[in-house]
C-alpha cells in the first residue's frame, strides 16, 4: 500500500507538470540556449500528455458533459491570458494577433479535432452514431459567434479598416457573452442529454462503463485539477517561450509571420486534441465533438469580452475582419460542418474532407 501511494506521489503525471512549471519560471524572461530550448520542448510535450491524463481523471469524476467543459474553457482561460500578454509586450505589430489566433483554433477545432476523430472513429466502428441536437446547438452557436466577431467587422463602415468602435465591440463582447452562457446553461442543465455518448443502438452511454477504473475520489479529482492548471499554463508559458525559436524556424523557411501563430494554437490545443482522439477510439464521438465545438466557441465567446475590457488600456487598433480568403475557407467550413451533423452518423469521407480543409488552410497561410 506504502508503495503505490509513492509511486502515485511520484508518477511521471505528477513530476512532469511540476517540472515544467519550474522551467517555465526558471527560464522566464530569459532567452535560454538552444540546448535548453531543446529540453524545454521535451518537457511541453510530456506536459501536454500529462493534461490529457489529468483532464479524463476530471471528466470522469463530474461526467458528461462537464468534462469536456472542464478542457475546453481551461485551455482557453490560458489561451487568452497569452492573446493578452502577447498584445501588451509585443509592440506595435499586434493589430491583428487576436483574430488570427482566434481563426486558427476555431479551423484546427472545427476541421482539425472534428475530422480526426471523425476518421479514428468511423475506423473503430463503422458508422458512429452521435447526438445531431447536441451537437447541431454547438455548431449554430460557433457559426453565430464567428460571423459576429469575425466576419462582421469587414463589412461595417462607421471605422476604417476591418474594426470595431468602442460601442460595436462592446456589442459585440456582450453578445458573444450571452451566447456562450446559453450554450453552457443548454449543455449542462437544459438538455444535458443531448450531449452525452450514445451506443451504437442510439441509446445514451452509460457513463460508468466507458473503459476507465472506478470513478477517483474527490481528492483525486482535486489533485488531478490543480495538476491539470499547471499543465495547462505550462503549456502555454512554455510555448511562448519556444516562439522565438519557432519564428527563427519560419523565418529561415522563408515562412509569412501568421504561422507562428498557427503553430503556437496548435501546441496550445493539442491536449484537446489528444483527448478528443482518444475518446474517438472508445467510441465516444459525441464527447470529441464536445471538445472540438466547445473549445471553439469558448476562444471567440471569452476572447472577445476580454479583448474589449483589455482595449481600455491597449494601445492601437485592434483588427478582428477576416480577409476574403479566410471567410471564404470559414464559409467552406460551415457549409460541410452542417452536412457532417445533420445524419447524426459519423463517416470517414466527412473527415477527410474536413482534414484537406485544414490543410488547405495550413498551405494558404504559408503560402498566401
């Protein structure tokens, strides 16, 4: 008994996420060797796995779909964080960090995680089923708040350039607020059912017989949720600190500026990622879906309320329209994310085409 609570104190789930918070502070506001960022980028990684461990310990504590709520709005509580910071003390070039970051996760989110765990799942089973009203109110939710605060201000006129003025973004922060609180109100008390997995007869899952052990105790859980929040800043303190060396990487390859956003998003969501992957194998396509559509619509739904307080004391403009390039990807996106939902019924085709998407997009932005 005395030795497996020291190798559950001392399991690498454990000393990972706290090694790498020691070198997120040891290293902070340094610029550390190429030797260093080398074990740095090692532990990101285990740091990554080790959230997805700590977040299905979570999940499978409070259930569904509290789990996938649980991932979803902690990744992007960080996520914004390092938005905000980097606009602070990245200088005069930042107009337009927010919205490119914002793009990015919600096409890795919502071609990137959907078609992988589309493709993983349709292999594991034939035809998957999940919930079309659950996960149809999701993808409404993220078409709405991508076309309010993505698409709208290219086409408004009272401010030069695809921006807001001071009463458009409020407008638009608060209407990105409401509809993130339905959504979550919708998801977690209204009709909690239509997100919950389903059985192959299209019956819902039964909770307690998804492939895990026992459910942890709530000391577990809370050791398993602090654990996840320093994973989680890790990941992204870490990443901020790999992006010099990744802009050293782009700018040798000859790269455009816009994909080291691209690839800090994807360093940033790849817990999620990994999660929604994995829950894909045990045929819980509905939790996949969970993860990738929540996670999208929280970036916009708590990107933007932020942004707009952030705005008081951030100095110049802050760019959020899409150029027609990108809406025209966000429009493709849209149009075959609706024929995915709509059958209930998960096929291999659906995911690949939305992983071209993505590649698509990945491509345009290295060559534009």
């Amino acid at each position: 008994m005395v030795s497996e609570t020291v190798r559950g104190r001392f399991s690498w789930t454990v000393v990972v996420p706290l090694a790498a918070f020691v070198a997120l502070v040891a290293t902070w506001g340094r610029k550390p060797g190429d030797l260093w960022l080398t074990l740095v980028a090692v532990v990101l990684i285990g740091s990554v796995l080790a959230a997805v461990h700590h977040a299905e310990v979570v999940a499978h504590r409070v259930g569904e779909p509290f789990g996938s709520l649980v991932l979803a709005v902690a990744v992007t509580v960080i996520e914004v964080a390092l938005i905000v910071t980097l606009m602070v003390s990245g200088g005069g070039d930042t107009a337009g960090l927010a919205r490119d970051t914002v793009f990015a996760a919600v096409m890795i989110t919502v071609n990137g995680i959907v078609g992988l765990s589309l493709v993983v799942g349709a292999l594991r089973s034939h035809l998957p089923p999940f919930n079309p009203e659950g996960t149809g109110s999701a993808l409404a939710t993220v078409i709405a708040l991508a076309t309010l605060t993505l698409v709208l201000p290219r086409f408004t006129t009272s401010a030069s350039g695809p921006e807001f003025t001071s009463g458009q973004l409020t407008f638009a922060a608060l209407a990105s607020l409401a509809l993130y609180v339905m959504f979550v109100l919708t998801q977690t008390v209204r009709h909690r059912d239509f997100f919950l997995p389903i059985e192959e007869g299209g019956t819902a899952a039964d909770e307690d017989e998804d492939g895990h052990a026992d459910p942890p105790t709530a000391r577990e859980a809370l050791t398993s949720l602090v654990l996840l929040l320093v994973s989680l800043v890790s990941v992204v303190g870490l990443a901020k600190l790999e992006s010099p060396a990744i802009e050293r990487a782009v700018a040798g390859l000859g790269f455009p500026q816009a994909v080291v956003g691209v690839v800090i998003a994807l360093l940033v969501l790849l817990p999620e990622s990994i999660a929604a992957v994995r829950a894909a194998i045990r045929r819980r396509l509905q939790i996949s879906f969970n993860l990738a559509y929540g996670s999208a619509m929280a970036s916009i739904g708590l990107t933007i309320p932020t942004l707009a307080v952030a705005s008081i004391w951030l100095d110049g403009p802050l760019e959020l329209g899409l150029d027609e390039t990108d809406m025209v990807l966000l429009f493709t996106s849209v149009v075959v994310s609706v024929l995915t939902v709509v059958p209930g019924r998960a096929k291999a085709l659906m995911g690949g085409i939305h992983l071209v998407i993505l590649a698509a997009f990945v491509f345009i932005t290295i060559a534009p």
